[in-house]
C-alpha cells in the first residue's frame, strides 16, 4: 500500500487512503453511511438565511405606512418631508414636523406591542423643552385581521384633556393650495371657523404640501390652547398626561388608556400600529404655528 502510494505527498496518501476506505465500505453494502452523509449535507445547504438565527423584535417602529402633514413653516424642508418621515424608523434620534393641526404619521412595528397592566407601553421621543410643548394626539390600531395593514380600528389614547373644555372629537379642517405657493395657507373646520397658518421670514418655502391637490381635509382631535401664552414671551405649558411632544425629550402612553369613538374605554391585548396626530390649533406668533415634531417610537419592554 506504501508502495502504490509513494509518489504522492503525506497529504495526498491520508486523502486516497480515506477514498478506499470509503469505496470499500460501500461495496461491502455499507451504504447507509454515505447516504446519512448525503442527506445531511443537502439539508444543510437548503437552510435558508433566515433559518440560521431567530431575528429578535426590534424595540423601535420599523414601518412607515403613512405620512401626511399638515401646512407649516417645516414642510417641503429638512424635517417635513418623506426623508425626514422615515428617518424616525428604528431610532429615537431622527426628527419630523407634522406641520398644523391634523397632520399626522402612521408607523408600524415588527411585532405586537403588549399592553402590560399598570404599566406604559410605548414611548415617543420628542424636541419638546420646559414650557413649550407642541402636543399630539396618540392613536393605536390591533391588526385584527392580520393583513398587516392599518385598516382595522383606530383607538384614541384619552389623555388629561379628554373631554375638557376646548376638546372636540371628529374635528376636521380642510386646507386650500395658495396662489401664489408661497403665501398663507387658509383653512376652514366643520364649526364654522376658518383661519390662516401664516408664513414668516426664517421659512421662505411654500409651507402646503408640495405632493397635495387643490385642497384636501383632515379629521382628528382637537385639543384646548388654553395651555399657551402668547403675549411677551410665547410659552406653552405640556398637559399632565396622554401626549406626545409634550414633556421634555419623552413620553410615555399606556395602552389601557384606549377609548373608542363614543370616548367608552377599551382593552386591547396589543397593538401593531400607532397613528400620531398635531393636537392644537394655534398661532405662535413669532415662532410659527403649533407643531407636533416626533423623534421615534419604541416598544418599552423591548429598550436595552
């Protein structure tokens, strides 16, 4: 064996020495060892990429499903459009205007977001600072269905204004494109009002939304101003509880605060999506109009 072997290096002689022992075996009916070796090689390289590990939640919104601001000095610029909307993905560090009242972005999560008794559950980063919050309303869907879309219910999260003086439910205000772009942008509500939201000198863009048509609606929560101070130096006071971009850098929302249409709480097990909607109406002099501006959304118990 030596012999026959000889002119091949030791590595070669170890290679050949294991090819006849392997060719001998099979033919000594020992298939079955050649055919486990087989299988298991074929199953091996069917194991998708996916297979590997288990990909672990991920703690922030992953999914922008909708973004549709309302005019304001932010919009058609750096944070008020489809960049900065999905800039707030999978981080607590990006940063978008919804623009007036009713603008509003829908996100989605990878992964059910558990409501845990007494306890929050989502937490939405914000720019807000000591007295000037901008609020906004929170709403949260289940995916009933389980089509992974948002076309199931739409919850409102009741906050510390719910129901207070100045709160109305199923407000709408629609806004008209200007002519020219650049000025104004005027506005009517279903009570009866109407208003402006007023350019200024730091924002020269047009501030209605450069993809929208001749006019278009929204439909929400409006919430009270009585929390602004608009003479001397603006200040606007965060509400005690329920909002977002309203206490400085974060909020937390519980899921058991959920109410339905007719303001009748509801106990949701979890929810998938998160609708967040500018609360306020309101002119803030010098400093534009009332904004809500997210940062990012996370699921609590996912944080590090």
């Amino acid at each position: 064996m030596v012999g026959h072997y000889g002119r091949y290096s030791n590595a070669m002689r170890l290679y050949l020495l294991i090819l006849n022992t392997m060719t001998n075996l099979v033919r000594k009916q020992k298939k079955w060892l050649l055919w486990s070796v087989a299988v298991a090689i074929v199953l091996y390289g069917c194991k998708g990429e996916g297979d590997e590990l288990p990909v672990p939640d991920q703690a922030y919104a992953s999914t922008l499903l909708e973004y549709v601001p309302a005019p304001g000095q932010f919009i058609n610029a750096q944070i008020g459009d489809l960049a900065s909307a999905k800039g707030i993905l999978n981080t607590n560090n990006g940063l978008v205007s919804l623009g007036a009242w009713g603008g509003s972005i829908t996100l989605g999560f990878d992964h059910t977001v558990a409501n845990v008794a007494n306890a929050a559950d989502l937490r939405v980063y914000n720019n807000a600072f000591n007295s000037f919050a901008e609020p906004g309303v929170v709403w949260v869907m289940k995916d009933e269905n389980g089509n992974g879309l948002p076309d199931d219910t739409w919850y409102e999260i009741a906050g510390s204004e719910t129901d207070q003086e100045g709160y109305i439910r199923n407000y709408e205000i629609t806004y008209f494109k200007p002519s020219p772009i650049t000025e104004n942008v005027t506005w009517k509500d279903n009570q009866g009002h109407e208003g402006v939201i007023k350019t200024n000198n730091q924002h020269k863009q047009s501030y209605y939304p450069e993809w929208m048509g001749e006019s278009y609606t929204l439909s929400g929560v409006l919430l009270p101003s009585t929390h602004i101070q608009s003479e001397g130096i603006v200040t606007s006071q965060p509400f005690d509880f329920g909002y977002v971009d309203n206490q400085a850098g974060e909020d937390d929302i519980d899921i058991d605060w959920a109410i339905d249409q007719t303001g009748k709480q509801v106990h949701l097990s979890g929810i998938d999506f998160i609708r967040i909607q500018t609360g306020i109406q309101a002119d803030m002099g010098l400093l534009g109009e009332g904004s809500t501006e997210i940062r990012g959304v996370a699921d609590i118990r996912k944080l590090p």
